[in-house]
C-alpha cells in the first residue's frame, strides 16, 4: 500500500541553525509533491510545490530537493528562528487528480 | 479578503447526535474538500466535491455525509454512526486550472463528545 513517512515526530535545534525535515514515500509515483506549515488549532499553510523533473525549488529561507530515485524529499530550512516552530507537512499527489495524501507530520522546535 | 471559513471553532456533540460542520469559500474555487486530522496522524481524506451537485467518498467516509448545493459552499454532517468523532476537522479548496494548485484550508473545527 502507498506509504508516507516524514523522519521523525518533532525536531528540536538551536536558532540560526539549518533544519533539515525528510520525507518518503513507498509504492507512489507521484508527480509533484507539496509542503505545508502548520500552527497549533489552525488549519495547513501551503508552502512550496516541487514537481518531479525538478531536483531543487527554493524561496526564501526555505529549499525543497526530489528525488524521485531514492523516494524522498528533503525540506530545508537556513538561518532558521523562533518563529519558524511550527509543524511540517508533505503531501503526494495521488493517482486520482487533484488529491494528496499527507504524511503526519514534523513538529520543529527552534529554540532561542 | 478571499478564504475558507470553517464554523464553529469548537463543537459539542451527544451520543446518538448528528452535527453538521460549515465550510464557506468566497475564492470562487472549484474543488473542495474535507479531512480529519487525528493527533500525531496525518490529514485523512473524507468527502471531496470537483463540482457543484456531485461528491466523492474518500478514505474514511463511513459515519459522514455531504452536499454541495452551491459552490462557496461543503457543508459536513457528523451522523451518529461514526462512533469515534472526536478530532480536529479540516475543510480545503483549489481553483480550476491546469497544472497542480496547492490546497488552502480553512482554520478548522475541533469536535468533541460530551
């Protein structure tokens, strides 16, 4: 079955640091995979869009890789601050058009 | 300002109670959609509507209902015969168009049972 795996539960670093979020998947083929922010009680934010011919999408602070090989999508975010605690998710397009799957989620904790 | 308005906040519910969650959209978007969020799970896909008058099951629509009567609207009932309701509800929509669109969500609905 498809599967959805972000590293791990939460992730704690030290303001200024990178944070590095993973993400993989198994028996999907997914076109475009996405990455949204979450905050306590609200609803996700959408944050970049990758597709798969594309390695790397950046904006900002932020940097999203694809490998489709190894099945995984890496979420990096530089220079990172208090502000960016927050809980981050990836979604897959599913085979149906126009629905994705999410994955749980990571809880980052920058602290100060 | 264009969004998605979920209502209400918090919801109450009695054994043997049918509730119905709000979801207005004024993006004039075409799809709508409806989630549960459980702790420490991911979104999971209840119904989900590409145009007014039609809808679709997703993974987990046993014990809900829908309609789609216009299209700023997705309304979500919660029937008596979802025995564990209790979690956090998510509506979302995209636009028409080609190409991929990110989902904007609304700010949710926490359900609870008395």
């Amino acid at each position: 079955s498809q599967k959805i795996e972000q590293n791990s539960e939460a992730l704690n670093i030290q303001e200024g640091k990178t944070a590095t979020l993973t993400c993989n998947y198994t028996n999907y083929s997914p076109a475009y995979l996405q990455w949204y922010r979450q905050d306590p009680g609200r609803g996700p934010v959408f944050l970049l869009l990758i597709r798969e011919n594309e390695k790397e999408k950046r904006k900002e602070r932020l940097k999203v890789t694809f490998d489709t090989t190894l099945k995984q999508s890496l979420f990096h975010i530089t220079a990172s601050q208090p502000a960016d605690s927050a809980t981050y998710l990836c979604a897959l397009e599913r085979s149906s058009a126009r629905q994705l799957t999410f994955g749980s989620g990571t809880q980052l904790t920058v602290l100060p | 300002d264009g969004g998605i308005t979920q209502s209400p906040k918090y919801l109450f519910r009695k054994e043997g109670q049918n509730v119905t969650l709000s979801c207005e959209q004024n993006l004039n978007h075409d799809a709508m959609y409806w989630y549960r969020q459980d702790p420490g799970q991911g979104l999971r896909l209840i119904y989900y509507s590409q145009i007014v008058n039609d809808f679709q099951k997703g993974d987990i629509a046993e014990g809900y209902s829908v309609s789609r009567e216009k299209k700023e609207s997705f309304p979500l009932t919660v029937t008596s015969a979802q025995k564990n309701p209790t979690a956090f509800y998510l509506c979302a929509s995209i636009p028409r168009g080609e190409g991929r669109q990110p989902q904007h969500f609304g700010d949710g609905t926490r359900l609870s049972i008395l």
